[in-house]
C-alpha cells in the first residue's frame, strides 16, 4: 500500500525536529568545549597560585633574614658614630637572581586570564617595589665600586675628617644609603607578604 503524502504540515514538523536535533547538537558541542576549557582553566588557575605561593613563602623567607641583616648594619653603624666613633664604610654589593621576565610569562600564559584581580593589583605591587628598589640599589653599588673598592687600602682618615670625626662630604650619603637599603627590604617584606595573603585568600576562595 502506498505510503500517504505528506502534508505541509507534516512537512513542517519534520523540518522543525530536524532543526531541534541539530540545534541541541550543536548545543551539546558547545557546552562539552566550555566544560572542557573551564576544568582547564581550573587546572590553570590552581597551577599558577601554588607555584606562586611557593615561590612567595621561599622569598619571605630570605628576605626576613635580608632585612635583620641590613637593619643592623645600619643601627651599628649609626650607633658607631653617634658615639664619635669613625666606623669602617663597607664596600656596597648587591646580587638578586629576580628576572621580570618569569612573571611577565606567567601572566601571559594564562595569569591574567585565570586570577582574581586583588591578586593580579598585589602581584604589579610588588614587581613595582622590585623594580624602583633594584634602580637605587644598582645606583648605590656604582658609587661603592667608585669610590669605596678603589680605596679600601686608605687610611681611615681618608673617609673621615679626623678633627671633627664625620665622613667627608664625598661619602656623606653613606649612612642614608643602608638606611634607604634597609627601606627596600622592609618595603619588599611587606609586598611579598600581601601578595601571599592574597595568593591564600583565593585559593580558599576555589
């Protein structure tokens, strides 16, 4: 027997549950890419707060033991010449294995997308500490290495005026320069400690 012809209407309600198949086709397709990008960015996020964390803990660390160090070689020295003492000026060296480069990657390759942006502000604050402490810290080694290393041969009274047992006016700075040094560690202290604060508020947060 022969099969019935189709009618407009039959037509159109084959059509429309064709267009409803493809439709949650494409749908699905769309939903699996999402779901699949965001268990990546999930991984991505979590990946980049640990190895931030670690990295923030290990450097608190070793910038504590920076700032004991300098806060005291500044409060002997001015110890030394407030009590007319002539002490021995140091020679200034500096040494950081810091490479903005490692940061600036790792918020390319998926920081900015994935971090919450208290913790990309912290971040740009503490790269912004390290960079402006590292300019005066590099200046302060170019006056030691010209004016300090060349002379450590000298006798004191080439630092010093004896008769009034205050540094000469060439080497006047010197006692604002482990101050300001000091600064720097205490300044660097504090943004490592943010950024780490900020680093495990998220991560509770996910």
């Amino acid at each position: 027997m022969d099969a019935p012809p189709k009618t407009p209407l039959r037509r159109i309600g084959h059509w429309a549950a064709e267009l409803v198949l493809v439709f949650l086709g494409a749908y699905a397709a769309f939903w699996l890419t999402n779901y699949q990008q965001h268990r990546a960015d999930v991984h991505r996020h979590d990946q980049i707060l640990a190895w931030l964390e670690d990295r923030m803990q290990q450097g608190l660390r070793n910038t504590t033991e920076d700032v004991q160090r300098h806060d005291q070689l500044a409060a002997e020295f001015h110890r030394a010449l407030a009590d007319g003492e002539m002490p021995p000026l140091r020679p200034f060296s500096f040494n950081t294995d810091y490479s903005a480069s490692d940061m600036s990657s790792l918020l390319q390759s998926g920081g900015y997308e994935v971090l919450d942006i208290k913790t990309l502000a912290a971040v740009h604050e503490l790269e912004s500490v390290i960079r402006g402490g590292l300019d005066r810290m590099t200046h302060y080694q170019k006056l030691s290495d010209e004016l300090i290393w060349p002379n450590l041969d000298q006798d004191i009274s080439f630092f010093y005026d004896p008769a009034t047992r205050k540094l000469r006016k060439r080497f006047a700075r010197y006692p604002d320069i482990l101050d300001d040094t000091a600064k720097f560690f205490h300044d660097l202290e504090k943004a490592k400690r943010e950024l780490l604060s900020q680093i495990q508020a998220e991560r509770q947060k996910h």
